[in-house]
C-alpha cells in the first residue's frame, strides 16, 4: 500500500510521564472526509493537536503527502496546507469578524487570493458577510463555530482539522455546520473531523476511526460502522437488540 495523502504511523504522545497516545495510526487520503469518533478522553484531540504541530510526539510519526509534519512548529505545518478550527472556538472576542479571519491568512502573501477565499467563505456563511464588523464574542455559537471554520478556511489548506464543530450548538446550527462541511469537502479540501455527534459525523464521511484510552480500535467505511451494533449501542444511542 502506498503512502496516504496524510498519515499518522505509531504515533505516541505523552503528557510528562503520562502516555495519552499508545500507538495510533491512521489514513487519509486525498479529497476524504475521515471521522474520528469516541468518549470523552480517547485521545482525540491530541491527535489533533499533534497533527497541527501544537504538541510534539514521543514516538511514531505524522506524514503530509509523504513529508514529515512531526518535526515541524505548528504555523510550518499551516504553510504546508494543513490548519485547524479547535474545539471551543478560540476566537478573539474583542476583535470583529473580519479581523479574526484575516488572523488565518497570515501566512498567505497573495492578497488577491485572500481575497477570494473571504468571498468564498462569505458565500458559505452568508450570516459571516452580515456580521462583517461585529465583535467574534457577541456572535451566536452557531456563527461564532463559522467564524472558527472561516478562519481556518483563510489558510487555504489542503486539509481541514476539525475538532468537535458541532459542540454546544442547538440541531438547526448543528446540522447547517455539518452541511457547510460537506461543501467544503466538494471545493476539494480534505477534511479530518473530530465529533461528538458520531451519526451525523459518519453520514458525511467516507470512513471512520474509533478510539479508546488513546488507541484506535476500530476502522472502517462510515456505513459499515453506522450499522455496527456495537457503535450503535456505544455512541449512537440505540440498544444492540434495537
């Protein structure tokens, strides 16, 4: 099997001397979405963290259409295409809209080409395009998640992070998130989605992961893992016998 277009091999993360990564390995290939679905404490957002360069692994490796990401510093690993809308946001407040998605295109030098990303984003989430002059901290949780979307999207990646976009949203935002991820997805940026809502997770994904206790046990196509009983009863609210 060749390389993917981003893959985690062995890769271990610690917390001083706590391992919070035991060996996960993962695949995406170019033009994916790929899921990645468990409790409270998998690991999840440390393989997040770890791909975006934020924390540095004890072991293994991260590899970005064959180079290596695990040596890099985070805003090396967004010069390469690869940015990051964390979960909880992290918006500057104080600052407006507009401000806080020219913050994610600092490593873009064509001005022209920013330009035409924050249309193309404003045409995603129009209410962004009204709120242009608004400060980040009185938008709505709903906007306040496009704006994080937005300002990763100012990068220009190749491939999206996503870590819980969905968090603390009411059903009409949280679907409309999902859907903006999607389109995304069909603009040609690969994405890795990080979600605690599994079913509507796997039913925009090509594929999925599952993890415990930092530790992938599971891989499969989105479908099959939707109709996996042991899903089902584990993070999709059904009973094995339902």
């Amino acid at each position: 099997m060749g390389a993917a277009f981003l893959e985690l091999r062995d890769l271990r993360v610690s917390y001083g001397r706590v391992e919070a990564l035991h060996g996960v390995s993962l695949r995406i290939e170019q033009g994916e979405i790929v899921a990645i679905l468990g409790a409270n404490g998998a690991g999840k957002t440390t393989t997040m963290a770890a791909v975006s360069g934020l924390i540095k692994p004890a072991g293994g490796g991260i590899f970005f259409d064959g180079r290596p990401l695990h040596t890099l510093h985070s805003h090396e690993v967004v010069r390469l295409g690869i940015t990051l809308a964390p979960e909880g946001r992290r918006l500057f407040g104080t600052l407006t809209v507009l401000e806080n998605m020219e913050l994610g295109a600092f490593t873009l030098k064509d001005k022209r080409r920013a330009a035409t990303i924050r249309d193309w984003i404003f045409e995603l989430f129009p209410r962004l395009a009204e709120r242009v002059e608004q400060l980040a901290g009185t938008l709505s949780g709903g906007e306040q998640q496009m704006l994080a979307i937005g300002r990763a999207l100012m990068g220009d990646p190749k491939v999206l992070l996503l870590d819980e976009p969905s968090l603390g949203l009411a059903p009409i935002p949280a679907r409309s998130i999902f859907a903006s991820v999607r389109e995304i997805n069909r603009q040609g940026v690969t994405v890795l989605l990080v979600e605690q809502n599994a079913r509507a997770a796997l039913k925009i994904a090509s594929r999925g992961y599952v993890m415990e206790v930092g530790k992938v046990v599971m891989e499969d196509r989105a479908d099959a893992l939707l109709a996996n009983t042991d899903i089902q009863s584990a993070y999709l609210g059904r009973s094995k016998t339902s």
